[in-house]
C-alpha cells in the first residue's frame, strides 16, 4: 500500500510512520526535516514544507494519506488541490477539542462543534481558535477527500517520544516517591490514549469520525494507578487547592494535564470512545504506558522539585 504520511517524524506522526512500515506499507514522509529527519531510512523522506509549495506531490496517487499535521483549513485545501482525486483514503488527526463546552458527560461524535466568529478564517492557530480550526479542517476534508474519510479525535495522548511531557511528568514524579504535590481537583475526568494505539487505529480501512480514548479516569485514580505501577513505599500524594496554586503562578503547564477552569468545562474529558472501539481500537493497558514512558527526557517548563517543595512548604505552612 502507497501511503503518504503528512509529518510522520514527530510523536504521534512518528508512531504512525513506525505502523505503516510495520505494515509493510511503501511509505513516505513529507515534512521540513526539522525533527526525525534520520528516523526510517526505508521511507522516502519528502523535505518540504506544507504551507508552501506542494509541486513535488502533483500527479502522485496514493492508497493512503495521513494527515497529522494540518491545523489549518487552508493546508488541507491546498493538499486536495494538487492531489485532486488520487487518493484512496484519506485520515485527518483530530482532536475533542473540536467540541464546544460543556459537553455533556460520556458525550458522542455528535456532540455540537467549536464555531468561530464571523469574518475572515484565522491564519494562525492559538488557544483560542484550535478547536474551531481543526472543525473547518475537518470540514474540508470531508469535503475535498469525500465520505469515507477517517476522523479521528484524540484525547491527551501519551506515550514513548512525547515532547509535551505531560502524561510522562506524572510517571516520572511518582517514581521519585516522597510527598508529591497533587493539584486539586481530584475527582475530575482525565482521559488518554496511547499513541500506538491510536497510530494502529489510523490503519484499519474504515471511514468516519472515531474518539480514540481510554475509557475516562478521574484524575485521582490516574495518579494512583500510575503509583501503584512504579512509586516507591512511602511515596504520598498532597492534593493542593487550586486556588492556591493559581495565585502561585502555576498551570496546566507547569503541572501537566492539570484543569483549573470550571468544572462543566472539564467534561471534554469524559469523550465515549465506543464507537471506535466496535470498529477496532485496541486500548493497551495503562500499566504498559507508564512503564514505557520511564525512561523519557524530562519536558521544559514543568516544575522542577526546589519548586514542588517550596509550594508544599508554604500551602502547609498557612493551612489547608
């Protein structure tokens, strides 16, 4: 099988890459080269970039494009114009951040979207626009590649070569064991899914729209089982006032897949991922998906121990 990867060098695109070619598909790259550039010597590595010039795939068919990274509409119209209609199936990577919030607890793909704003489409993506965005990239997709497209919405993704971190934080914290700052709230969903699990699901000759997601976790047993898979006796969890922390200057980054909006709009976290799961995801266990992010580099920005325990210090030094 002729399959084009749009990315495929980086995280998820790079688990992609690593099942197509396990699959003995015939596989390219088109990426800048910036990351993974020596990764897959048997691919054909196409080192372009995606906002530009898209002569190189004019006149090329494929059985199979991948598409991870596209956030704007405007970069998959331009892959349909110079494709046209030579591609077999068409796979957009997606996001539930496409919905609107709240959504409604163990919502399904056809809880309503994210609209934008009247007037001209945003030419760049932020917090903001993200989820509206990758709407209209779906949209188009649809659209240019026609109805047996694959859509599929992840949650957080997690997983080996994860640059964000934030799944692997929590792993690599735990197994450091002593008194581990917990950001409330405790009990609110949190949802992943592993990105092999999802690079497989990306496979299977299906079309529509999927959530690939474990089924939801509050944020507590997340913790938990992730402790009770590599934390040390002793180790302890400190579940800090949200409040507390927020005033302290720290946030979701600093404290990864940590939620401190309000609590209706943390129901994006609680995505049904029955559908994909009749159609044929494979969810691993979590155990496997701690025990092979250990040995991840630690991400930038998230916070360092001297500062975990100053914030310990002081939240037990006024009272909880």
């Amino acid at each position: 099988m002729r399959t084009l990867i749009m990315g495929g060098t980086r995280f998820v695109g790079r688990h992609i890459a690593l099942a197509a070619l396990g699959a003995g598909h015939e596989v390219t790259l088109l990426h800048r080269g910036v990351s993974g550039a020596d990764l897959f010597p048997s691919a054909t590595h196409l080192r372009l970039d995606r906002n530009g010039d898209l002569g190189p795939l004019r006149g090329t068919s494929w059985d199979l494009v991948i598409d991870v990274s596209a956030y704007l509409p405007a970069q998959v119209e331009a892959l349909g114009a110079v494709l046209g209609e030579r591609v077999g199936r068409y796979v957009f990577i997606s996001s539930t951040s496409v919905y609107q919030a709240p959504a409604a607890p163990g919502f399904d793909e056809s809880s309503p979207l994210m609209t934008l704003p009247p007037g001209p489409v945003p030419a760049t993506v932020t917090d903001e626009t993200y989820g509206a965005l990758k709407v209209l990239c779906e949209q188009a997709a649809i659209r240019l590649f026609g109805p047996d497209t694959l859509v599929v919405r992840p949650t957080y993704v997690v997983g080996p070569h994860d640059h964000t971190g934030r799944f692997t934080y929590w792993v690599k914290r735990l197994a450091r064991g002593g008194e581990v700052l917990a950001p409330g709230y405790p009990d609110r969903a949190i949802q992943v899914v592993d990105a092999r699990d999802l690079a497989a699901f990306t496979l299977i000759p299906t079309g529509g729209t999927f959530h690939t997601a474990v089924p939801r976790l509050t944020f507590a047993e997340m913790l938990e089982a992730i402790a009770a898979e590599v934390a040390p006796p002793g180790t302890t969890l400190t579940w800090v006032d949200p409040q507390f922390l927020l005033d302290a200057g720290e946030d979701g980054v600093t404290l990864p897949l940590w939620y401190a909006g309000v609590e209706a709009d943390a129901a994006i976290n609680t995505a049904d991922p029955a559908a994909a799961l009749k159609a044929g995801l494979h969810l691993r266990p979590l155990a496997q998906s701690i025990h092979d992010v250990l040995g991840e580099p630690d991400a930038a920005g998230q916070l360092a121990p001297d500062r975990e325990s100053e914030l310990l210090a002081v939240y037990q030094g006024v009272g909880r």
